[in-house]
C-alpha cells in the first residue's frame, strides 16, 4: 500500500463561516474591482488564495501569547522574548522590529543605499526593488537563468549566477554597490529555494570584494526544508540547524514574519554592525515606533516570537508544502502549464501559455486570475507584467519573461477539500480558455500599480464570454 508521506501536525479548534456566491455575484463583484482581485471585498472570496501574507491561522499558544501582551510603551517585556528568540534562530546580535517586512526594507535602504549604487539580488521583490529605488539605487538581476524558465526542473532555481555577479562588479565597481540582496525561496520566481552551497558562495565572494549580504529571509523556514530534501549532505538535519548557516554566512536579514513567521502582522531587521544597528534603531523611531515595539502592539511582538519558533518544525513545513505540492500535482496531471518544480508557498500558473491567444499587451495574467475568481470565487494574484510596471526610463511596459498568477497557500488554513474545488475550478477554465478575454487599463497608479489599477475587458463586459450555463454552482452535486 502506497501511504501518505504528509499530514496535518494539527486539529482545527475554531471555525471561520465563508460565504458562497453564485456566478451572477461574482459577475458583479469582478467588475465593480475593476478586474483586479486586489480590490475585490473579502466577503466576495471563498478560497482565498490572494496571498499568505498575514493570512495564516495562529496556533492556540500564540492565540494564548497575545494575552500576554505587555503595552509598556518603552521595553516591553514581549519585546525582549522576540529578540532572544531571533537571536537564537537566526543568530544576528541586534534586532529590530518592524510593522512588517517592508519597515524593515525601508530602514536597510535608507542607511545602506546613494545616489547611483547598484543592488544586485536574485530577482526582483515589489516592495523590496521599490525601496532600492527611492533610496537612489538601481536593482540589477543576478538570478540564474534557469529561474526564468518556467518549465526548467532546476532544483535550485533561486541560486545567484556567479558569473552575472562577478560581471556586475567588474562593470560598476565594488563601491557602487552596498550590498546584495538575496532572497530565500525567491517568490517572483514561483516559491523557488538556494542552496546552502549557493548562499554560501555567493556571500564569501561579495565579501571579498567588501560588499555586504542582506538576507530577505521571508521564506527562509521553508528555503531549509528543501535544502534538506534536495542538497547532498543535508537529510535528517534540523531546520533550525541548516538556517543558523544561511544566516551565518550574511551580514543580516529583512524579514516579513507575515509568511513562515505564522503571525498576521510583524517583522523585523536583524544584523550584527553595531554601527548599523544604532542608526537603525534611529530610522526605526522616526518611520515605525520606538525601537522596542517598531510600530506593534505587545502582543504582535508576543505572537511573532512563538510563530518564529513554530515555524521550523519540520511536520509543520512539510504538511505546508504537501499542500501546495498536492494542488499543484493536480494541476500538472491535467495538463495545466505551471512553474516547476512546484514552490514552498504557492502553485504558479504560467499564463502566457495557458491563455496563449492573448498578446502580453493585454495581460494575460490579470485577465486569468479575473477569470478563475468568476468561474469559483477563488481569488488569484496576477504576477506577471501588471506587477512589473514600466520602466522608470522609457516608460514602457515591462514585460518579463515569466507572465504568472499564483495561487497563494495561506499556512493552516484551508483543507484538501478547498484544493480540490480550487484544482476543479482552474481545469474547467483551462478547459474553456479560448473564452477568455484580455484587459486594459482604465486607471494605472504611478507606484506599485498591481495594487489600486482598474481594468476593463479589450471586448464585451465580461472577462469570459458565457459560453455555459452561468448558474451553475460552484460544488458538483455529489459534494
Ligand atoms: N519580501 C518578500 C519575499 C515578500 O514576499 C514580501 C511580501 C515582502 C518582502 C514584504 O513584506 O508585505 O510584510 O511588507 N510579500 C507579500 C506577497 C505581499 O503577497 O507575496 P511585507
């Protein structure tokens, strides 16, 4: 008999009532969102896939955590429990907390980055590349091309390509570049993991030539379990083991505890320069809180401190993504082109091939994530040519190579049987893919435009022409 190699390290003590909608309310609720399922209303939702950022469900001790929230302004008692537990997970000396992962970016930016400098980092993060930017630098990818292919098995495809570094360098200098930015389980490039020895060497050869590493170690609980399924010499290790090495190896770490971190809001800078660190702790004053609290409550800091520790237990990450692992074998067995291998966070659709009759001008990824939500009130997220915005210096649309929407796995939440309505849903899209209609902007934001921009369809009304019955329902009827 074949057993299953996963299940959940957990039962479910509470219960959040979801709404079902029939076609007709989606119908409505896609258009009144200007086609972008960030401005859809969470009561619209049924599985809600948009992100697992600050969407994972809390464990009943840090439920109980949270009740020990101590409000003193200054020198919170839960404060002082969060620094010891990053100190000893992640190993830098100093800790900052922030409101989320992108205070923490914001601060790393501003002490770090001029006028001119050049950011090396293995593809681009939005909020990340965002505050390169506004702190006068420009982001360079230095990501192994492997990443950019989406049907590549790589297994690593979040390395940094030695040679792309070693180029930069030669080609700006080493001065104009005040660190690296490298990220553990590269979102943008579907959830993919470094390798130990990766990180390993592309820090020893930044620091040769006197350019610091930054970690964004949003993912990086999830970066270890494949380091330990995947990179030789690794099996049977703790997770707790392999990312005291990673972070041994950098100079410190930004983190969005919003993710692996299994809280709602939180996160923080670590690093070990005390001269660093104090003009930190000054920017963390001016833009988050004092720099005991950086702009949470207690009882966030409280939550973060057990969910950090929560996080690198290995039932937990590998009942996470067997998760993310069973909808996206699903997925693939149906014929539905997605990044592979599949990621740690989510299943990544690759939107340009499944709508392949649609020109990148009209976003073929936004318009599939539009078109899922209407078929099931499943929510998407574009993350493909809308995310990426126009270059600062053309003003083109920036095209990239990977034109993606993906489904986002919030940690604890939902069960296999949300996976199947949501494997369901998608196949019966892919099914009738030629009815679905591109998009075009009606209103663009000058920043981060994913976010607030509004769409109409390039013909008719809808994002996918009625071709069945529209009323059918959501769940079959032996469900
Ligand atoms: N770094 C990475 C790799 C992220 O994925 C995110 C957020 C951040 C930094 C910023 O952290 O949101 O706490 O300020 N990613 C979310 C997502 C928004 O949906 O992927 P934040």
């Amino acid at each position: 008999m074949n057993r299953r190699a996963w299940a959940e390290p957990y039962k479910i003590k509470m219960v959040e009532p979801l709404r079902m909608t029939t076609r007709a309310d989606r119908e409505l609720a896609i258009a009144r969102a200007g086609f972008n399922t960030f401005l859809l209303r969470s009561r619209d939702v049924y599985i809600d896939l948009l992100t697992d950022s600050g969407t994972n469900a809390m464990s009943d001790r840090q439920w109980a955590g949270l009740m020990l929230g101590d409000e003193a302004y200054a020198g919170s008692a839960n404060f002082f429990h969060f620094e010891s537990v990053v100190r000893r997970c992640y190993g830098y000396r100093h800790v900052i907390p922030t409101h989320q992962g992108r205070g923490a970016e914001h601060i790393l930016s501003q002490m770090c980055i001029k006028d001119g400098d050049v950011v090396p980092g293995n593809m681009y993060f939005t909020t990340t590349k965002f505050h390169q930017e506004l702190a006068g630098g420009r982001f360079v990818d230095v990501i192994v091309d492997e990443a950019h292919d989406p049907m590549s098995e790589f297994p690593f495809k979040g390395n940094v390509d030695l040679d792309k570094l070693k180029k930069l360098i030669d080609e700006v200098g080493a001065d104009k570049i005040p660190y690296l930015s490298l990220e553990t389980n590269v979102n943008m490039a579907g959830g993919q993991p470094c390798s130990l020895e990766n990180i390993h060497d592309t820090c020893a050869l930044c620091h040769r030539h006197g350019i610091k590493v930054f970690l964004d170690a949003t993912r990086a609980a999830e970066n270890c379990f494949f380091i330990r399924e995947r990179e030789a010499g690794q099996q049977d290790r703790p997770l707790a083991e392999i990312l005291r090495d990673i972070c041994s190896y950098a100079d410190g770490c930004t983190v969005s505890a919003k993710k692996d971190g299994l809280v709602n809001i939180g996160g923080f800078l670590a690093l070990n320069d005390d001269e660093l660190a104090d003009e930190a702790r000054n920017l963390c004053v001016v833009y988050e809180g004092l720099h005991t609290y950086g702009g949470l409550a207690g009882r966030d800091l409280e939550a973060m401190a057990i969910g950090l520790q929560e996080s690198l237990d290995y039932d937990h990450i590998r009942a996470r993504i067997g998760q993310v692992q069973y909808l996206g074998r699903r997925l693939m067995n149906a014929g539905v082109p997605v990044v592979h291998p599949i990621g740690g966070h989510g299943v990544f659709i690759d939107a340009g091939a499944f709508l392949d009759h649609l020109p990148r001008e009209q976003f073929p990824a936004q318009s599939l994530a539009s078109a899922i939500y209407l078929d099931s009130g499943v929510r998407s997220m574009e993350r493909g040519g809308v995310s990426a915005g126009r270059n600062p210096k053309t003003g083109k649309n920036v095209h990239p190579r990977l034109e993606l929407v993906r489904l986002t796995l919030p940690r604890r939440v939902y069960t296999q049987a949300h996976l199947d309505v949501t494997a369901e849903s998608i196949m019966a899209v892919f099914e009738q893919r030629k009815e679905v209609v591109g998009l075009r902007f009606t209103y663009e934001p000058k920043r981060m435009r994913f976010f607030q921009a509004r769409f109409e369809p390039v013909e008719g009304t809808s994002v996918m022409r009625d071709t069945t019955d529209v009323h059918e329902p959501v769940l079959s009827p032996h469900d």
